[in-house]
C-alpha cells in the first residue's frame, strides 16, 4: 500500500487514513544526518523550574485576593479570563513540558514538580497526563492508542457550526475525559500521590481563603481550555484545514513518491511566549527530548525541513475557521489502524485489522 491518505468516497465525514509510520521519525532521522549538531540541544531546562514556581505563586495569589470578591462579577470573570485562563494554559503547558523530563534530569524531581505545577489548576491530572501525552508520541494519529484522536462518535455528532462552537467552548472536558475512554491507566503510587497533594492543598485554600478562591482556580482551568486565544493550540496542532488538504489528495502521477503525511502543524505566532512555545509543534514532535528554549534554534539550524511546511499564525483565526468553516471538523484528523505502542502500560504493539476497498 502506498503512503497517500485515503478518505471516503464522499471526501467528508471521514477521517484521513494512512497505511504509513508517522513522520516525525522520518524527518528526525534525516535532520540528525544533515545537522548532527542538534543533538546537542536535548536535555533539561532549568528556566522551567523558577518559572513554574512564579506562575504557580501568582495563581495561589490571585485566589486568595479574590476570596471576598462575588463569583458573578465582572472582577472575577475577567480576572480569571485574562490572568487566570492564561497562567493555568501556561501551567498545562509546563506539565507538558515537564512530561518528557525537560525539567530536572531526575525523573522523580520531574514528577513532583509536575504535582507542584498541578495545584492552581485544582483538579489532580499530572500523573496521568504523562503516559498518555507520551502515548501520543510513541503512537501519533493510531486509533484505539492516541488518547488526542476525536472518536467518531464525537466527530458526527459535532459536524455542525453549533457543534463546533460547543467543542471549542468546552474542549477541555473533552480532553479530560476521552482519554479514560480510550483505555484505562493502572493506578500507580504517583497517582496517588497527585491525587492526596492535590485534594490537601484545596482543602487548604476552602479553610484559609474560602470556596471562591477554589472557585477561581477551577474556572480558570475551564477558560484556559474554552474561548481564549491559547486555548487554540489544542485544535491547531494536529486537526488538517481545508488549505492543508491539498497534500493529503492522491497524486495524479502514477510512480512518484508521495511525501509523508502532514498531520501536525506548528505555529509561529507571538503567543508562543506564554505558552513554553507548544506551537513549534513540528518541531517538539521531531525531538521531543529538546526543551522549549531551544526549539527555535532547531528551527534555525534546520530551517529548510520546516520552512515549506503547512503552519499557522494565529490560534484565534484556527478557532475561528474551525467553527465556521464547513471544510473543517472534528473528522479533519490524520489516522491509521496499526502500529504504536502504549507507554507505562505495555509495550505491545497495538494491531488493528485493516480493511482496505479499492
């Protein structure tokens, strides 16, 4: 089987299959034969550390200084929509970070800062973000292993503006919980340990600054995955828009060489400083052992693997075309049915039958 995408005979309420390994590996291999240099780029980051303590003390801060402040008030929305939303996407950005030990070259000092990281967005998620976020690398775009994949159950029943709009609002409880519906974790001591720290800390912050500081928190954390500028990271990094699919079509010339897939976009925008720059996701995907700070200067040193890939530059103009434009949808994502494996739960490789019709 070839490497082109194959879609439905409708070209629609579909998702894109591929029959071929993911590309990041492909182009990793051939950046370190051209620029064996980047190397040299992997490796923890300690910026992160201070960093993460700073937004963690603003947060912890602006909850309490907001506990006599009524929840249904222009104050504290707006407060938790500029200030809140923004430093707990940043927090979700560095527990990403943090995942693949880009902190501390301990792993267990990587695990508690995630914990530390974890506590102004109020609900334990650290421990378990790990070994899916690192599924999501070892098996990009495989159904039934990548936890970041819509199902097609939510890709039909979303395939409208409403919908859309709804999955935009509310994208962060989808993340949240599709991924304990794609398969079940084994409850680990690092768990545990994510879910007592961060139960002691609220029940902490209700006694000492009251519900509403908590309250500030947990709405903070919903913004940061709804209706705000960063959130459209989420939907930018992989989903395949209409000025994208022009390279998933089939050639036209019978024998030439199709190019990988694209299924992963980076983003070069601004917002990029507020968000431990996730938007070089090519970039992250490609070497994911090299941390924030130095994704850039991969950019640079490689520039000619990057610089003709499809991008974006504004996460507010991605949300907004993914909602209005009927070209796009849940079902504009990259998939294939084998290959993979699953990381702190096996390392099986994960098979699925494949039916092709020709």
């Amino acid at each position: 089987m070839d490497g082109k995408a194959q879609t439905d005979d409708a070209g629609k309420n579909d998702f894109f299959w591929t029959y071929t390994e993911e590309p990041h590996q492909t182009r990793r291999q051939a950046i370190i034969k051209a620029h064996p240099e980047v190397l040299k780029l992997c490796g923890p980051e300690p910026l992160t550390i201070p960093l993460v303590l700073a937004v963690v003390a603003l947060q912890v801060f602006c909850a309490y200084s907001l506990r006599h402040t009524p929840v249904l008030s222009w104050p504290f929305f707006l407060t938790a929509y500029i200030v809140g939303a923004t430093a707990n996407q940043n927090l979700f950005l560095a527990i990403h970070e943090i995942s693949h030990n880009l902190a501390f070259k301990s792993p267990l000092a990587n695990r508690i800062l995630a914990i530390i990281a974890n506590l102004p967005i109020g609900i334990p998620y650290s421990a378990s973000f790990r070994p899916y976020h690192l599924t999501h690398h070892k098996s990009l775009g495989v159904d039934g292993l990548d936890a970041d994949l819509p199902t097609a159950l939510e890709a039909w029943f979303l395939d409208s503006v409403a919908g859309k709009a709804f999955f935009c609002t509310f994208q962060i409880l989808f993340y949240a919980l599709r991924p304990m519906m794609v398969y079940q974790l084994p409850l680990t001591w690092i768990h545990a340990l994510n879910i007592a720290v961060q139960i002691a800390f609220d029940y902490v912050l209700v006694r000492y600054a009251g519900a509403r500081a908590l309250g500030y928190l947990i709405l903070s954390s919903f913004l940061a995955g709804s209706l705000h500028p960063c959130a459209g990271h989420f939907i930018a990094e992989h989903y395949v828009f209409a000025q994208h699919s022009r390279s998933l079509a089939p050639s036209s010339k019978k024998g030439s060489e199709v190019a990988p897939t694209p299924e992963t976009f980076s983003y070069y925008g601004a917002l990029n400083l507020l968000t431990y720059n996730v938007g070089l996701h090519n970039e992250h995907h490609d070497f994911p052992a090299i941390p924030w700070t130095r994704l850039w200067r991969l950019n640079a040193i490689a520039n000619e693997f990057y610089c003709d890939l499809p991008c974006h530059y504004s996460w507010v103009g991605v949300m907004w075309q993914f909602v209005l434009d009927k070209e796009v949808g849940l079902w504009c994502r990259v998939k294939r049915k084998e290959g993979g494996r699953k990381v702190g739960a096996g390392a099986k490789a994960h098979v699925q039958p494949i039916e092709i019709t020709r």
